[in-house]
C-alpha cells in the first residue's frame, strides 16, 4: 500500500515531510488539505485527525501526526535512508536533539518575523516596527545558535 500524506505547504512541518518524501524518492499519495479553506475542520479530515492538524500520514491503515513522530516511524520502518535519520543511537540522539530544540529555539521565531513581515500585512494589518524589529533580532539570535 502507498504511504500518504496529509498536508498543506503553508504548514512548515507539512513542508519538511514533503521535501523529505521527495528527497527520499518515495512514492506517496498526494492529501492535499487546503488549510485557508479550513479543510483541516471538516468532517471527512476529523475522521484521520481528531486534533485537526496536518501533517498526518496513512502508512498501511496506520495513522501518524506530528512531524518528529513521522519522521521516526519512517526512518525506523526503513522507508527514509539512513543519511536522512541515522540508525546510529548516538548519531540519532543529535538529531532529535535539534528536532526538539527546533520547535521553540529556531521555528518560532522565523515563523513569527514571517507572520509579522509578511502575511498580516497581506490582510491589511499594519507593522508595528518596535514589534518587528524584536521578532527579528530574535531570528537572528536563533539563526546564530543554529
């Protein structure tokens, strides 16, 4: 059976699974879930996802959310190679490591100087420099510790 994917690629985790799959050159069933649309709502996306929230993979009527989690399950079922998640423990406890430090230590803030840069001016909301100039620095002193 085909792995498939759940996603949207304004979700970043959706992103990193994808790119991921592709750059694994594994085949997978496109799930397009349309997040502006609130897709991620509906009835029929509940049913494989009670917390609404993508990505979600369907590997063999398994059903897995959370990117890290994802990411394991497919390295431990062998279905990523070993140069993009190492068997080594040792190797493997460096990339968890960074994968949880990730979510607060680098994601966040990128993802808010994005928010604030970028998209609420897309919905009319005007940027308040101080605001921005702290999300950026933030971003900046993440990128430097990555």
């Amino acid at each position: 059976m085909v792995l498939k994917l759940y996603y949207d690629l304004m979700s970043q985790p959706s992103r990193t699974l994808y790119i991921l799959l592709k750059k694994a050159n594994r085949e997978f069933e496109s799930k397009l879930v349309a997040l502006k649309k609130g897709e991620h709502f509906s009835d029929e996306f509940t049913k494989v996802n009670r917390i609404q929230r993508v990505p979600v993979i369907d590997h063999n009527g398994f059903i897995l959310t959370e990117s890290v989690a994802i990411v394991k399950y497919l390295a431990y079922r062998r279905i990523i190679p070993e140069s993009l998640y190492p068997h080594d423990i040792e190797k493997q406890a460096r990339v968890d490591e960074f994968l949880e430090w990730h979510h607060i230590g680098l994601r966040l803030h990128c993802a808010m100087y994005f928010r604030a840069k970028y998209l609420e001016p897309l919905l009319g909301k005007k940027n308040d420099e101080r605001t921005l100039t702290g999300y950026e620095n933030r971003m900046v002193q993440a990128l430097e510790v990555f």
